[in-house]
C-alpha cells in the first residue's frame, strides 16, 4: 500500500481511496474502526443469510463509520482540494507522481 505525499489517499491496483482523518484522536479512531469491522460482518452475514433488510441496515452502519472515519462524506482537509477517492489515479493530479513512482 502506498500513500500519497499529501497523506489524504492509499493507492490499491491504481486507485485511490481516502484514508482516515490523520487529526481523529486515538481511541475515537479505534472506536470507530471496531464499530466498521463490526459492521463489514453484518454485511457479510446478511448476505450469507439473503437478508435483504439486514443488509441495508449493515450497509448503512458500513456507511456511518466510513464517514465518521473520514474516509467517505465531506473530506477532512481544509485546503479546497476536490475529493478523488475511488478515482484512478492516472485521471487525477497524482497520476505523475504515481508514474514515478511506479517505474
């Protein structure tokens, strides 16, 4: 896994995804961490299941620690900067720095 200079994404298979707000203080970040793996196996066991409604209800928890973490919803940094998460990175402005990196 790679992050980017600025610390906002981790690259996987050329695509970004935004990583976890850096100012979170610990415990509120572990908190919400359990609270997403918690969720991430009620997904897995609704559909296991076919529970159509358990699994609308785990992906919306999914959803809550997501956005919480900062990884999902309005972003965390202050700059302006657009949000590129789940684009890839050869569309972005870090598709030369990936380039390079790459090589």
């Amino acid at each position: 896994m790679i992050n980017t200079p600025d610390g906002r994404y981790f690259v996987v298979k050329g695509q970004l995804w935004r990583c976890t707000n850096p100012a979170l203080d610990e415990d509120t970040r572990q908190r919400w961490v359990h609270e997403l793996m918690e969720a991430r196996r009620a997904v897995k066991a609704a559909k296991a299941s076919n529970d159509s409604q358990a699994l609308k209800l785990a992906r919306r928890q999914v959803q809550r620690a997501k956005v919480a973490l900062g990884e999902r919803g309005p972003v965390w940094w202050s700059d302006a900067s657009p949000d590129f998460n789940r684009c890839q990175v050869a569309n972005t402005p870090y598709a030369e720095w990936y380039e390079n990196i790459s090589t």
